[in-house]
C-alpha cells in the first residue's frame, strides 16, 4: 500500500471521490453487523472509516481491530448520508469506504482509555506518558507549545536578536536554589553544576558585544515541587545592552499581547499593561504577583480603631503590629450554621501564613450580625470599617491582626481563597501586571543575612546605592516581575555592571573578597573590560503555555514531566546506577583501594 496522501484531519466534502491514503490509531469500533465503523485519528484530527463486506480482506481485518491498533487504510472518500453528519469534527461531512485496511501494530489492553474526558490518576498517566500524550487534549498543548515558541523566535528576530546558546555544564555558584551537580571522571572529586539559568552567561555576551541576545533555555532547579515547578524547566532568556526598565518592559509586553492575540480566542490586553510598585501591590493584594482579575483590595483599618476599645485590636496597635481586612461579598447570606463552617475554613487558610486567628463581622441585609465580636464595636467603628472596606448588605469583612508581613500574607491568601470560592473570576481573561521597585535585598532571619530579593547581580536604584552599607532594606532594584492572573511570569533587572557596585553587593551579601573571587571571579574581571549597561529579563515558558493553554499545572503542558516527588515513573528516573560508573567517577573506592 501506498504511504500516507492525507492527514486524518483533512478531508472536506471537495474531497469526495478521491481516492486516498490514511495512516493512524483506531480510537473507536463500532460493529454494526455486516459495516463496521472506525474513527481513526492521527495528531491531526479524525476521520470516519467505513469498512463493508464488498472489501472481504479489509472486513475479516475490521473484525480484529480493537482501541488503538495502528493502521492504514485506503478508500475512497465521499459524502456522509444525509442527517448522518458530525457537526463535531471539522471531516464530519465526509467518509473514507475501505477498498483496503491493514493492521500495521495490534495494541494489547489500554491501562486507560484515550480520551479527554478520563479521571485517572497521575501516576498512572506518567507511567504511561506516551499513551497520555496520545489525548487530544495533550496533544492540543504540545503544539500551542510548539507555535508559542515559534512566534516568540519570529518576534525577537524581528527585534534583532541573536539565538545564542550557553553551557549547560558550567560551575557551581550561590545564587539562591541548589544546584543538581554532575561529577567529572576527568578531574576527580570536581563537579560542574547543571544552569540554574545562563544568568551570567547572557552577561558576559553583553561583554563580548552581541546587544541582543535570547535563548530558549533549559534550566535545572533542585528544589520543592509544586503545580508550578519542575526540577528541569524551560525559559525564554533575554539581554539587551544600552537600555533601561522601560525598554525591556516595552519589549517584553508586545510579545505577550501577541502571543495571546495569535494563540487563544480572548481579546488581547491593551497596552500598556498595568504596573504597581512592590510596596503597593503588597499593601493592596497581599501579594507580589496579585490577581488583578477581582477586586477585593486589603484595607488597612490601624487608623480607624486607634481608640478601639476591642481588647485584642487595641493590643495589636499598641504593640506596633498592623490590622487589616478584607470584604467577602455575599457571604452574610449564609445560614448561621454554613456562616460559621466558612468561617472556620478561613481561619486555617490564615492560620498557615501564621495568623492568629480571623476575626469577621457581617452586614446582614436584613436582621442583626451573627458576627460574635460586632458588639464589641461602636456604632461608628462598624459603620467606619464597612465603608472603607466597601461592604454592602450581605457582605462580611474580614480582620487580621498581627506583624505586617503576617497580616500581608494571611490576608493575600484567603483575598485569594475568596475569589475561587465566590466565583470572582470570570474564565477566558488574560489580565497582565508588571511589579517595579521590588526591594533590593531581603533579610533572612534563620541565617542572619542578607539575601538577594532576586539574584546578585542585580542593580540598585541610583538614587539609593549610597544606602547599601547604611541602610540594606530601604534599598530599591532595578528589578521588574511581570505577572499573568496572578502567577510569576518571569522577572528580570537592570543589571550591576562596575566592578566596585558588584563587589560592594556581594559584601552585603556576606562574601568575603576571597569567596566572591573564588565563586565570580570571572564576572569581576570582565568588569573591567568595558562592560556595557545592561538589562533583561527571563520568562517560564512552562508556565505561560500552562496559563494560555488553560491548565492548571505546567505538567499538562510538558511531554515528559516528573511528578511532585520529582520522579518520572516512565523510565523509572532518578535511578541507582552501577558500582562501576561510581567507582570511574571516584564517588566510591574500589576494592583495590579499600584493601591498601
């Protein structure tokens, strides 16, 4: 038989009456005595096979075809009987009758079946990823993936960048997560360290004069797993020489507004994108990604219960902590049994950003507050925090009282919380938000130091580099997230480039001259050689195809993902591996070496 003329996704009613080819996987049976039916798919689509007694050979093989063999068929294409077609697929009109039909590979008994609409577990789908992977709905996300890195290479070539790749065994560095380490047979007992990113690389190629460089990089993490995570990842990199803030957000901004223009049905965001302060989206979100798809702002009430006589809140503000709130729409509509099961649900949402307690008063619509703490209140006070937190009839708020950051946190996590749970969130939105001025540093209480709030090589404000030694945590960075309903999209900064700046970082940092020589040497003395300002920024393509694919976790949008024990139950990765390999590697002695 001929090899493949069409796809299973192409044929239209102008196709009838040619004969053709088709190669795929049988994804339904259907007897009907003497026709048999097979929808056979490829990547492409689907395409309804007609197999009758008038093709004996290709019947007799249509009575042993089962889910998933693989086969090839040639017929001749026409028109489906009227009333009889799918308006579902896009070949619905149509029809291919079986002159032939070959069984190219039988498939024994499916662990799952393939199609979208399964519930099975993870483990399961990862240990047989390659069957997952045949699912319409994965397939969809591989090649939205592929277009989406395609599209993101023609914008940055339309830009003038360079593809450059970098190392991907290169040294062992402190730049925040822990490294995955490969040892060296040829140098014993040394290691390189897979890239956390190629973060100093794309700055030494600011060095050597390629203005404008980006990569699609792979990236190897070894930390704690989430929806979110994988300990090997992949990022759009990007550097640019001679350019501020504005330049790389300006940049970065038209690729994400074409990306969702040309990948999904929603209407593309306007530019520019919103922007807020860290500080303001701390105090207004809880968070430094907000979600600004709903409302429901913190609000800061220490002014309005400064002569509160509620024990508690005047104990916090006496103490110099913080009391904040936010208001639940429609919650006080509750019965008094389901008010307080919510309730309950909410405090441990705060309780694990370390919060105390939650404390809540509502606003009936009608009758009096079922809220046990609204007599402790004036008149005024409710009527003050009711306005400031603008709750109507029906509406509860919600207070937390404690330090600043606890009150921040516990309060952006249930703000969170309430706009899943009261349907705030329409579907289909793709809502963009750049976060500036992030602090420079930020101070790690179980060790005592200071630590980069995004890497060290990041710049500080100029106006407030005299405050570095003085000062460390009134100091700003040239440093910008951009957000997409409310995940981390990527970060990136303008970028230390004097030597004595550098240095003067990695002191406040707590390297001594000897290690930060030891560790960045390279960097420091390239320094010295010219060294242009520059700036850029890395995006989580995993993340962004997660997000413009509709998922909710990057796994759904990678071919071979680990699951949240970082293993792979395909291959059975990681792995131990022979005594052999160790020994040759100098991890283990050899029994020559243990009897000397």
């Amino acid at each position: 038989m001929s090899t493949r003329t069409h796809t299973c996704g192409d044929l239209r009613v102008a196709d009838a009456g040619q004969e053709v080819v088709l190669n795929g996987w049988a994804y339904r049976r259907r007897d009907h005595g003497t026709i048999v039916f097979i929808d056979l798919r490829d990547r492409y689509g689907v395409t309804q096979v007609v197999i009758t007694p008038d093709t004996p050979e290709a019947h007799e093989a249509a009575q042993r075809v089962r889910s998933e063999f693989v086969l090839t068929v040639r017929g001749a294409v026409r028109r489906r009987p009227a009333g009889m077609e799918n308006a579902g697929l896009p070949t619905g009109e149509v029809e291919v009758v079986a002159s032939e039909l070959v069984v190219e590979n039988p498939a024994k008994p499916l662990p799952f079946e393939i199609r979208d609409d399964l519930e099975t577990n993870e483990f399961a789908r990862l240990r047989y990823r390659y069957l997952d992977l045949r699912r319409p709905r994965l397939q969809r996300n591989i090649v939205l993936r592929h277009r989406a890195v395609k599209l993101m290479r023609d914008y940055l070539d339309a830009h003038h960048f360079l593809e450059i790749e970098t190392p991907i065994l290169t040294k062992s560095t402190p730049e925040g997560a822990r490294d995955y380490l490969v040892p060296s047979r040829v140098h014993p007992g040394k290691f390189y360290a897979l890239p956390q990113s190629p973060q100093q690389f794309k700055q030494l190629l600011m060095v050597a004069g390629f203005d404008r460089y980006f990569q699609i990089a792979r990236c190897f993490r070894d930390e704690d797993l989430r929806a979110d995570r994988q300990p090997e990842f992949t990022q759009l990199d990007v550097e640019m020489s001679f350019v501020g803030q504005e330049d790389v957000i300006g940049l970065i901004s038209g690729l994400c507004r074409d990306l969702v223009a040309e990948l999904t049905g929603a209407e593309p965001p306007s530019l520019p994108f919103p922007r807020l302060t860290y500080a303001e989206a701390m105090a207004r979100y809880g968070s430094d990604k907000p979600d600004i798809r709903f409302g429901l702002e913190l609000q800061e009430l220490g002014d309005l219960l400064a002569n509160t006589g509620v024990g508690f809140l005047k104990a916090a503000l006496e103490a110099g902590n913080a009391v904040k709130a936010v208001a639940a729409p429609g919650l006080a509509g509750l019965s008094g049994t389901k008010l307080r099961e919510q309730v309950k649900a909410y405090e441990e949402v705060v309780r694990i950003y370390g919060a105390k307690g939650l404390a809540w008063l509502d606003y009936p619509a009608e009758g009096g507050p079922k809220s046990p703490i609204a007599k402790f209140f004036s008149a005024a006070e409710l009527a003050a925090i009711g306005e400031r937190c603008q709750a109507g009839p029906g509406d509860v708020v919600f207070m937390v009282a404690d330090t600043a950051k606890v009150v921040t946190a516990a309060l952006g996590e249930l703000r969170l919380r309430l706009g899943r749970d009261l349907n705030l969130i329409a579907p289909g939105q793709f809502r963009f938000l750049w976060v500036v001025d992030f602090p420079l540093v930020d101070w790690n209480e179980d060790e005592g130091r200071w630590d980069a709030m995004h890497h060290p090589f990041t710049s500080p404000k100029a106006e407030d580099l005299a405050r570095m030694a003085s000062d460390p945590a009134s100091v700003r960075a040239n440093a910008y997230d951009i957000v997409l309903n409310g995940i981390e999209l990527g970060g990136g900064s303008i970028r230390i480039h004097q030597r004595e700046v550098q240095e003067r970082m990695f002191q406040l940092l707590g390297h001594s001259p000897e290690a930060a020589a030891a560790k960045f040497g390279h960097m420091l003395d390239a320094f010295e050689f010219g060294t242009p300002p520059h700036g850029g920024i890395a995006l989580g393509i995993d993340r962004f195809i997660m997000l413009l694919a509709g998922e909710q976790s990057i796994r759904e949008v990678i071919p071979f993902p680990k699951n949240q024990q970082a293993l792979e139950p395909m291959t059975g990765t990681p792995d131990v591996v022979d005594k052999a390999q160790l020994e040759l590697l100098q991890l283990v002695s050899t029994a020559k070496q243990d009897a000397a």
